[in-house]
C-alpha cells in the first residue's frame, strides 16, 4: 500500500508539472526546456517500471526545477483557484436546480412522513426540465403530478413569511417547502372526517386518491382558525374602531365583516353565495378544542355545569362560524373590531376517555431543561425569563416528542429512541393531559385557557367520522358511548330551545347520497375549488404546518420536483417516502440523465485521456 501511494503521489506530480509545461514551457530557454523534458522522461519512466527509489529522486529533481520555473505565482494562484470554485458553483447549483439535490427537513411539519432532520434525497425531474434559479419549466407534464403526492416548490412570489435563504452562503434564493399535493387545477374539494372528498375538472370522482390507505393515519383539516390565518382591515369613520374586517382563507378573500357601532357588526360572504359560512369547504364538520377543568368551565363559558354530568374533565368545543352573528370584541392587538362568533359545546370526558387520549398523544418536538419545556427549534433566551414556557418537572433535560401515544428521546442527527413505559413522562394524570392536549403543539402557556375572549387556541380540532368522535386523529368516544349520546341530546335540545338559530356539533356525515355514491352536487356548491396552474399543498401535520391554507395555492411555475429517498436517520422510515410513486421514466428525467450521464463522461474521458502515461513530449 505504501509502494502504491509513493508511485501515486510520483505521478500527480509528473502530471501536473507536464500540463503546466506544456502551457508555459515554450517561454523557457532551450536549455531549460530540454532539462525539464529530460526530467520528466526520467521519472515517468521510473514510474512505469515501478521503480520507487529511483521515482522518489526524480521527483525531487523535477519539484526543485518546478517550483524554480514553472511554479505559478501568487495571482495566477488566486485566479486559478476563483476560477475554479465558480465552475464548481455553477455545476453545482444546474445540478441542484434542474437534477437532483440532498434536502434536510427543518420543522415537523410533514410528521410523520418526515421529522426534524430527516435527510432527503430530492429529484428535480419528477414532473419537468426546470429553469436553473428562477420559476418555471423547460418543460412540464402535469399528468405527472399525483393527488396525495409529495411535492418540493419554491416559495418565490408567494406571500411567505421568512422566505429568504442563502445558498452556498453566497447566492441570495428562495426556500424550498416540502408538502402533499392533495389538489390539481380544476379539483373542487370537500373536507369530512379528517378526509378529503372531491371531482377533477371533469367531475370525476377523485375521493380515492385521496384517502389512499397507506395515509389513513394522516388527518386533514380545511383551516388553521375559523377567522382565516390573517385579515385585512382599515380604521373606519366610527372612532376607535376597526373596520371594514376582510377575512382570508386558503390567502383568498372569504368574507368581509363591518361594524354598524361600537357593539353592532353584520357579515357579507364574498363566494359561495348559496352557502353559510360554516359550510364552505366542510369547515362545519369540525370543531376547535381544548380541555378545561370545572373551574375553568365556570369561568370562561356559559354553559350550566348543573346540566351536565360531572367529568374528569372538559372537552370544550367551538364550532360553527357564522356570518349572522357577528359581534364586536378585541383582537390580538387589542384593536376593537368585528369577529366572528363561535358556538361553543362541552363534553364531560371521564378517566377512560382521557387515557385513550394519552395512548393517541402527539406533540411537537420539545427541549426540557431544568423541568422548563419548549418547543424544539426556538431559541427560549428570546423570552426572558422563561415565563411563557410550561414546567415538566421531574423529566431528565433532553429531547423528547410524543406520536401515536409512543414517546420518544431525540438524540444527536435526530436519531430517535423509544422510551420505555417507566419513564416519567408517560406518568399519566389529568393535569399532564391537560397540558400536553392543550399545549403539546406550541409548549406556550399563552395558549393555556385563560379569559372568555382569548385570541390564542390550541391547535387541537375535533370532527366526527361514521358517528364517533375523534380528538388527536382516533376515535375517543364512539358511537354507542353513553356519554357522546347524552352529548348528541343535549345538542339537538339546545337546537330547539333556540328556535333552530342554534347550530348543533353532530355528525352530518360524509358527502355521499343514499346510494353511497359521492353527493356531487354538495361538492360542486360547497368545495373548495383550486383555480387553473395551482395546486393545494398541505403538510401532514396539519396542527404544526404553514402549507396552503396560510399562504395560498401553490403556482404551477413554482413547483421543483419531489422526494425520492429517505437516507438519513436508520429506521423503519428509512428508504422511499409514504406516498404514490412518481413514473420512473419520462421525457424531462431522460433528457436530463441523458445531459449528465454525457457530461460526465465527457469528463471522465478527457481526464483518462491526460491523466494515461506514457506521456508524449
């Protein structure tokens, strides 16, 4: 082996001293010329017969002539090597950009398809040729893209929020998001269950290809919050007050609230005409939740507890929007304005209920240090003096999340290990469950329950499927519950003491008719329909992603390719992603494979070529 690296390093430096003389050699004197010629033939020839003592001492001849003659100087030096590391760049950032390229996922967004610090493998050829630093395509298919697909897009155009990056810590770009796909140009889409129902452009039923069965355990909700991820709003001629309030979801104007005083406001839905609020999209079918203990019902509803049956505690449930009963209150900013009303429920839930609760827990990826959690990826010296942050005592500092009740320790490149039943944070007590159910996502407790008009919700939704019941993606009370019955009663009581104004949370079901085909004239009056050369995008954790329903469609130019391996942490996700396979072969991945597959063989027969002794002179 070492015979073999001295015979090696021998040759790199017969090479290296024959291309530079063979550019620069003609400004040496004959004399010099004819001795570093001669030098040369002396160590190839050493090295061509294996020769290694007789190698090493024309090496040394030949370096000591090198560095007196041939040696470039320091500018050439600098200019070689800028020269050099732009070519680099250049065929770095065309292969990126238009071949493929490694991708580390930086939130929990897409959980649990990929986590925090999962490492992808991601083509750029799944669906088109794109431009190199810029949206658009050289080509695109988009019979390529798959309903309930991955997709990779580049937010560049796009309302955003920290959009900017860097790449190679020198060229200004645009992040790249990591989303599914689970709507095409011309799709009209409706949401029941945690499910999606829909019909393609030409009214074809797609609802299959949306509930695919290898994702039954990821739910999707049509919404972040009732009243839309922001809204737009201007000072109006009455003082002090905010108005006209203009509400946006999916990042479209959905309705436009107006105050008629200081404690009278009315609404005015800008689509969907035939529709109420509520209705569009399936958001009816879904409820905001949280749970509260006995106090906390007193305080913070009114609902009569004497007309329930005691619980362990509370699941409240606010539900049904409406645009007929607006009212006047305080935003975030503490801006008197219109808002929407919600209607609210309470469900007793007893220990039973609760511990199915626990064994179908997910969190986001937390840090506790010194019994302080926080959410993973923040920075807590920001807040002070860690006031904000709930307390987890008696948890070893550490790493942790929760998912499909299973916890988990994070170590380091974001390998995860389960934690054994007798570790402390699987201790289970209606305290514990309250917080991790109410706070779980953000590790905030400004989200904890703490006034009637508090702006800030957990990011917990409920919705019924086939009659039961489901908090955190799993039925929690079924059908034949004693307690969902007396609740169900109470609902359609309340519907009719308030002369049917009152909106009960019940189950609607699903969008099918009698027959169990899909109900197409409630989707074309209701869905959601996305618009030509966009596409809805939603992660898979629909509690913990910014994806569509915050910052819009996804525009056709936008989209780069999608993730083909998972090649980092070991594990029973390693390998390819869970979603429909992209076609392996089409007209854009050819002709890229093909450019490459001629570039570098190009390349590797130019350097075979000049690196092959014997050398002519």
């Amino acid at each position: 082996m070492r015979r073999y690296r001295k015979l090696k390093k021998a040759k790199k430096l017969l090479l290296h001293c024959y291309h530079r003389f063979q550019k620069v050699g003609s400004k040496l004197s004959l004399a010099l010329q004819e001795s570093v010629r001669s030098k040369m033939l002396d160590l190839q020839d050493a090295i061509l017969h294996k020769d290694i003592a007789k190698a090493e001492t024309a090496s040394h001849a030949l370096d000591a002539l090198y560095n007196e003659h041939l040696r470039k100087n320091l500018f050439q030096r600098i200019r070689d090597s800028i020269l050099g590391i732009g070519v680099a760049l250049c065929v770095a950032i065309l292969i990126r950009q238009m071949w493929f390229e490694l991708y580390e996922i930086p939130t929990g967004s897409m959980r649990p398809t990929f986590k925090e610090q999962d490492r992808l493998s991601v083509s750029k050829t799944d669906f088109g040729v794109n431009y190199p630093l810029r949206p658009g395509h050289f080509y695109f298919n988009p019979e390529l893209l798959q309903r309930s697909g991955i997709i990779i897009f580049t937010t560049e155009g796009m309302d955003f929020r920290d959009a900017d990056t860097v790449y190679f810590y020198i060229f200004p770009g645009k992040k790249l998001l990591v989303k599914r796909l689970m709507g095409k140009p011309g799709d009209t889409l409706y949401f029941y269950g945690g499910q999606m129902y829909g019909i393609d452009s030409q009214g074809k039923d797609i609802s299959r290809e949306l509930q695919l069965p290898e994702l039954s355990k990821i739910d999707h909700i049509p919404f972040i919050a009732f009243e839309g991820t922001h809204v737009g709003a201007a000072t109006s001629t009455i003082p002090g007050v905010y108005s006209p309030i203009t509400i946006y979801q999916m990042n479209e104007p959905i309705a436009k609230l107006y105050a008629l005083g200081p404690n009278r406001a009315r609404g005015q839905l800008l689509t969907h005409q035939d529709v109420s609020y509520s209705e569009l999209w399936g958001m009816g079918n879904f409820a905001t939740a949280r749970l509260l203990t006995r106090d906390q019902v007193l305080i913070l509803t009114n609902q009569d507890l004497t007309l329930l049956e005691d619980g362990v505690l509370y699941l409240e449930l606010k539900h049904h929007p409406s645009l007929a009963q607006v009212k006047m209150g305080l935003d975030g900013m503490h801006r008197l304005r219109p808002q929407l009303q919600l209607l609210t429920s309470i469900i007793p839930l007893q220990e039973h209920h609760l511990k199915v609760l626990m064994n179908n827990l997910y969190t986001s990826r937390f840090v506790v240090e010194e019994g302080i959690a926080h959410r993973y990826g923040i920075n807590p010296k920001r807040y002070g003096a860690l006031a904000i942050f709930p307390h987890l005592p008696r948890i070893p500092n550490g790493t942790y999340e929760f998912y499909y009740g299973t916890a988990y320790r994070v170590g380091g490149l974001g390998i995860t290990h389960t934690l054994p039943p007798t570790h402390p944070l699987y201790r289970f007590d209606p305290q514990r469950m309250q917080l991790f159910f109410n706070l779980g996502m953000e590790f905030d407790t400004r989200y904890s329950p703490q006034s009637k008009e508090q702006v800030l919700s957990p990011s917990r939704y409920a919705y019924f499927r086939d009659g039961d019941l489901y908090l955190l993606g799993a039925p929690v009370l079924l059908k034949d519950d004693p307690t969902l019955l007396r609740f169900i009663e109470r609902e359609e009581k309340k519907k009719e003491t308030n002369g049917g104004s009152y909106v009960p949370f019940v189950d609607a079901g699903p969008p099918l008719l009698a027959n169990g085909s899909l109900d197409i004239e409630k989707i074309q009056t209701c869905g959601l329909k996305i618009p030509p050369k966009a596409y809805l995008a939603l992660g898979d954790n629909h509690a913990a992603s910014g994806d569509s329903r915050e910052f819009g469609f996804v525009p056709e130019a936008n989209l780069r390719g999608g993730p083909s391996f998972i090649f980092w942490p070991p594990g029973p996700r390693f390998g390819a992603p869970n979603q429909p396979p992209y076609p392996w072969f089409n007209p854009g991945r050819l002709v890229i494979w093909i450019i490459g597959a001629v570039g570098f063989g190009t390349w590797g027969f130019v350097h075979r070529r000049r690196s092959r002794l014997p050398l002519h002179f």
